[in-house]
C-alpha cells in the first residue's frame, strides 16, 4: 500500500503525510490534534514560545488527541549583537508612516529579542512528543541523545541535498527535503538561504540518492498529484504546509485564510521584510515597499520584533497589507477550508490510484 513506507513507521502514523507547523501563532492544538486523529502527523511551532508556553501547548494538544504529534523549534545560529541605538532607530523610523497611519506610537525598545533555545529544548524534552522537528540546523549531539533516549523520533529540514547528508550523517531520524516553493521560511543553514534556492522535484531524487534516512517531500504539494510525483522521486512522505494553514483549524487570522483560497494568493515573493529572514508570503504593500529598504533591515530576531509591532494593530483592523502572510506556490490548488476534509480527500484519491 502507499502509506506503507519507511517513514510512517519511524513517525509511527497511519498515513505519511505531515502538517508543516507555522509560526507566527498560527499553529493550533486543534489543527495539530485533527490532523494526527486523521491518521497523520500534526506538527506546532513553539519557537517564540517560552517554556511554559510550550509546556501548556503540549499539555493542549494531548487533550483532543492521544496520537504521535510534532512540536517545532527553530535551531539558533551564532547569536548577533543587538542593534546599536542608532541601528534601532533608523529601523524604527522606517515604520513611522505606518505607525502614524495604524495610530500607534512608536514602541519602546525591548529588554532582549527572542527566546532561550536552551530553556526552550528543555521544555520540548519534558513534554516529551513523539516527534521533535527542527529548521535552521542540527541540534547539539547532546540534545539528539537525549532524544534516542527518550524515544524521540527527529525530523530535520535540509533545502540543499549537502544539509541533508549533514543531517543524515547526524543521525536524524527523517529528513525534510524543502523544495522553495514552501511557503514560509526557507529554512537554510549551510549557505546564505538566497543560494539555497532548489525546486522540490529537483531537489527531493538528489537528496534521497544522499542519505539514508526516510526523505520527506515538502514545497509547492497541495493535493494527492503532489504526493504521488513526490513519492515516485523516491520520497517516503510528504510534509504539506499552504493547504492546512487555509484550514478554519489553523490559528492563521481570518483574512490570511480568506487571501489563500483567493487567486490572488499564486502572486507571492521571497522576502527579509518581515523576520529578517528569507520567507515566501503572498506580496502586500510592506513587502513591497521593504524591498527599497533591504539595506537597512535589521537580521533575525530583530526584524521579526520589528515588524511584529505592526502585527497587532494590522489585524484588529482586519488589514493584510503590513503583515506576513506566509503562501506556497501552490496555493492556486487550494480548495478545502476544513482540515479533516482535506486529509480525507488526500487519502481518499492516494487509495484510488495507487495499490
């Protein structure tokens, strides 16, 4: 049978089909538990997340379901120092016109930016999830004992088939080979993300011809032809993003569900503007405009403080058009609003062509 493969045995679910996880807050315990219910494995981002935070996700998620799930951290590189006060002030000054028009006053700058990665993992471990997926890099080699130890499954992202060998030869559990038609960050750690640009049905047989470990397919998949193309390239799973963030279970706001069910949602752009991060989103207005300011963006996690100070106001006035809305290339495929739907069909069509 299709389902049958290497990979859902290692993640130990019926189906190999993975609900990428979202940051942002738009993951959701309801989205995550449908999903793993479904027979699948539903995944939450908790990487801007405190410890307790992650604690009581988790603790969320195993109240509507008793299935494997994955919770998502983001591995951090070499940290960089703060912005110099006149770094941060020129950045601010370059959101003033929107503040002015939100009317909002500028925001004091924050004691520190981000989250301990190290308080973090420890959170993860204590809640101990079938599956602990990462982006960005491979854990420390203590972190992936006390993983094997525990019984941890690991699933590691790569976009370049030599971050999947290096993944592979870490001893990863599952690799995700992401393809840059993913919506979302692209989740690049050995090169600069902008020379880590390879389309997923280039980049899914290059990276199965290198590893070992089960491949999973991710990048521009949004209904049963994407999984079986991945499949016959030799994936052993696919990992579906754009298709479940459009879902009424995702904690996506209601405007960014409705663009991605619009046509106008197959017009999306690589962009820093948002996190400092190289991250496909429908194209609006602050993309736009950022695009003549790339010099003076400041680097994660800065940006994403930054322009996250936007977020709040943009959304209780019911606006798109200053605030990330993370789409795949494949987002003109999307038909179902409903996450349970979506899963059945995918199986449903996957039963009807393939033994």
């Amino acid at each position: 049978m299709w389902f049958e493969t290497e990979a859902s045995r290692r993640l130990r679910i019926r189906y190999p089909i993975i609900q990428g996880p979202f940051g942002g807050g738009a993951s959701s315990a309801s989205l995550t538990a449908t999903v793993s219910n479904a027979g699948g494995l539903g995944s939450f981002g908790v990487h801007t997340f405190t410890s307790p935070q992650i604690a009581q996700t988790a603790g969320a998620i195993r109240k509507l379901t008793d299935k494997p799930f994955a919770l998502n951290l983001w591995v951090p590189k070499v940290p960089l120092p703060a912005p110099s006060e006149a770094q941060f002030e020129q950045s601010l000054a370059l959101l003033d016109p929107y503040y002015r028009e939100l009317g909002m006053a500028r925001p004091p700058r924050p004691a520190s930016f981000g989250q301990d990665f190290a308080a973090q993992v420890r959170a993860v471990m204590e809640a101990r999830p079938a599956v602990f997926s990462f982006v960005f890099g491979i854990p420390d080699r203590s972190i992936l004992q006390e993983c094997r130890k525990s019984g941890i499954v690991t699933l590691g992202t790569a976009t370049t088939p030599d971050e999947a060998a290096a993944l592979d030869d870490a001893g990863i559990d599952c690799i995700v080979a992401s393809g840059f038609e993913a919506g979302g960050h692209r989740g690049a750690f050995l090169r600069p993300a902008e020379e880590s640009l390879i389309g997923t049905f280039a980049l899914i047989p290059q990276v199965v011809d290198r590893v070992k470990a089960p491949v999973i397919a991710a990048g521009g998949i949004a209904d049963a032809r994407g999984i079986k193309a991945a499949l016959a390239l030799g994936a052993k799973g696919v990992q579906i993003g754009t298709a479940f963030l459009a879902c009424e279970e995702s904690n996506a706001t209601a405007a960014h569900r409705e663009l991605l069910l619009d046509r106008r949602a197959s017009d999306t752009v690589l962009t820093k503007a948002y996190t400092g991060r190289l991250a496909r989103s429908i194209r609006n207005r602050f993309a736009d405009e950022m695009k003549a300011h790339e010099a003076k963006l400041l680097p994660f996690p800065f940006q994403l403080w930054l322009a996250g100070t936007l977020r709040d106001a943009s959304v209780t006035r019911g606006r798109t058009d200053l605030v990330s809305l993370s789409a795949g290339q494949a987002a003109a495929l999307l038909r179902r609003k409903n996450a349970k739907a979506l899963f059945d069909e995918l199986v449903f069509e996957m039963s009807e062509g393939c033994a």
